[in-house]
C-alpha cells in the first residue's frame, strides 16, 4: 500500500483556520451570555421586594443567582 503526502499529513491551514473558528465563536457566545445576565439582572431589579419574595429570592441576591453561583433551593437552605 501506498502512502502520498497529501494523506499523511492533513492541511495545516484548515486546522488552524478551525481553531480561530471556535476561538471566535466561544468569545461571542460569551459576549452573547453577558449581554442576557445584564438584561436579566436588569428585569429582576425592576421587580419589588413582593414578587422576588414570591419567585424565592432576596434583592441582594440577584446578581448571584443570574450568575449561578447561588441557586434559589441553596438560598432556602441557608435561611
């Protein structure tokens, strides 16, 4: 059997070219992210204390948990 360069050794360009591709399209789902956090942040400050109560949550938590970082079953726990 024989080999020929061209199957041996793939196309460099393609592969880098594939890297900057997924590169690029990390950054924008993560500017795309930050940009829904922002507006959701946004939505909650506008709600009064009685409906953040009613959905679970407490004003100064609402930047944690549109981030994550505190989930309104955790917040239950540790009241």
């Amino acid at each position: 059997m024989s080999a020929t360069v061209s199957n041996t050794v793939g196309p460099a360009a393609g592969k880098a070219a594939g890297t900057f591709t997924q590169l690029l399209s990390a950054r924008w789902e993560a500017l795309v992210g930050h940009f829904i956090r922002r507006a959701a942040i946004a939505s909650l400050r506008e709600l009064d204390d009685r409906a953040l109560r009613d959905i679970g949550l407490d004003r100064t938590d609402i930047e944690a948990v549109v981030y994550g970082l505190v989930t309104p079953l955790d917040q239950e726990r540790m009241s």
